[in-house]
C-alpha cells in the first residue's frame, strides 16, 4: 500500500502540470496564429487605426453611377482620390469623436462616410 500511495501522490501534481501546460501551449499557438495571418495579410494599405482598408465589391457589381448609392444611415462626408487624404480626414473628424468608415470605389476614389446625424459636424470640421 505505501508504494500506490506515493505513486499517487506524485502522479496528480503531474497530471496537473501537463494540463497546464498543454492549454497554455494551445492558447500560444492560437494567438499567436491570429497575430500571424493578421500581420500577412495582403491588404497594400491600413487605415488610421491599423485595420485593413475595404477593397471594391469583389463581385464586379459597382455602379457606374455611384451618387446612386445607398450606405443607409451612412452619408458622404468627402470623395477622395487616394488613402492619404483619406486618413487625414479621418484623423481629423476622429479628434472630434466623429466616427467614420470608408468605401472604395471600383474607379479608385475613396468615399469617407459619417453618420447622418454628425454629418453636419463633420462637414464644419473639415471646412
């Protein structure tokens, strides 16, 4: 008896201590894969915040008539022609807590838009 009895007494710390370590082995693996395909990614540009910018509709369905266009409580705020004067509008309308998203449109001009309600804020701001 005095031999099971020491054998358990040191297989439960162990068993203990490989569980352990494998869920802290599987939590590194899976966050650091997350930060991996984040980093990879192929997008050419990041926007302000570091997130990737949106590419155009992947399925060829951009109107050529974009004024057209509904983003719903979303109204343009500016039209740009590149990702430069994107960020900087908004970065500008970010200091002012005006929160805004953009959309690329299949010609390569970039849409900044902004709520309906601070859209008047914003085109205050922006000048």
């Amino acid at each position: 008896m005095e031999g099971s009895e020491s054998l358990t007494l040191i297989a439960g710390p162990l068993i203990a201590v490989a569980v352990l370590g494998g869920l802290a082995l599987t939590l590194l693996w899976a966050f650091r894969s997350e930060q991996r395909s984040a980093a990879e990614s192929d997008a050419p540009w990041a926007a302000w915040d570091g997130s990737p910018w949106p590419t155009p509709d992947p399925y060829g369905e951009d109107d050529t008539d974009t004024d057209s266009r509904d983003y719903g409580l979303l109204k343009d705020v500016a039209i740009v022609d590149g990702p430069a004067a994107a960020d900087a509008l908004r970065d500008a309308l970010a200091l002012c807590n005006i929160r805004t998203t953009v959309v690329i449109e299949g010609d390569g001009r970039i849409r900044v838009l902004v709520f309906d309600d601070e859209l008047d804020h914003a085109r205050r701001v922006l000048g």
